[in-house]
C-alpha cells in the first residue's frame, strides 16, 4: 500500500463530490461539495487546493461507466474532467465507480436523511464510496486501482 493522503472526486454535471483519506489510506471521509463551473476553472483551482491543503498524493476520480462496462456521456464527461486536473499539474487516477451514487443514496436514506436533505451531501457520499473502495482494492491487492491519467491525454 502507498502511504500518503488521497482525495476521491465524484463528477457530477452540476457539483463535484470531495473526499479524501488519511495518510495511511484507511478511512475515506467527506470534504466538500464544489459547484461545476462551466465557463471557467474555478472547480478546478478548487480541488487543486483542497490537495495542497490535505497533501493528497492523487486525486481518484470515478469513473461512472454503464452496468455493461460501457462509456456513457457521464463517462465522457469525468474523463474530461480528469484530463483538467491532469493537465493543471495533478497526479490523476481514474477507477471504476459504477453504482457509487446509488449506493450513497441508499446509505443516506437508511441513515433517515430525506431526498431533499440528501442532495447537498450525496457527490460527497459517492466520492467517500469511490476513495474508499479504491483504498481497500489496493490494500487487497497491492496494486494501485483503476489508470493513470497523464497530462497530454486529453490534448
């Protein structure tokens, strides 16, 4: 296992949920919710500093393919994202995410909170849901989940 802080990143069209782990990577925990900026990089320069502040070591963003494994326009649109915070000087991981929102949702609603109060927390949730389970396989593994993604992948 890698030692060194993490941040989990859950893309969503309109917020982007921020987790992130302790430096040994055993617990995943919420952080923030960052409002997309479609005409800019603030969103972005946001995370960036949120793993300057939390010395994250990669940023894991989710990577929300179909059931079947296929690309959707979500999927396209966290890769792009990626790509963002690679190019911006981030150390990028892209791993599989299927059903984190879901499973967030389901969690928060055991947990008594209604729909309406679940939607400023459930991309914070989904990103705990992603770091988490990407710690654990690499801790199950020993290998580092998901892929890279280089700064000229998008370009």
């Amino acid at each position: 296992m890698r030692p060194g802080a993490r941040l989990g990143i859950d893309v969503g069209r309109a917020r982007v949920g921020v987790s992130r782990c302790d430096p040994s990577a055993i617990l995943a925990v919420p952080v923030e919710t960052v409002a997309r900026d479609a005409d800019g990089d603030d969103d972005i320069r946001r995370i960036l500093e949120l793993a300057t502040e939390h010395e994250a070591i990669e940023l894991v963003v989710g990577n929300p393919l179909s059931l079947s494994g296929t690309s959707t326009a979500s999927t396209d649109d966290a890769v792009a994202f990626a790509e963002r915070l690679a190019a911006a000087g981030a150390a990028v991981r892209l791993v599989d995410e299927r059903m984190s929102t879901v499973s967030a949702q389901q969690a928060l609603r055991s947990a008594g909170k209604s729909s309406r109060k679940q939607r400023p927390i459930i991309d914070q949730a989904a990103a705990v849901i992603i770091l988490q389970h990407a710690i654990d396989a690499e801790r199950a593994s020993g290998t580092a989940p998901g892929r890279t993604i280089s700064a000229d992948e998008g370009l």
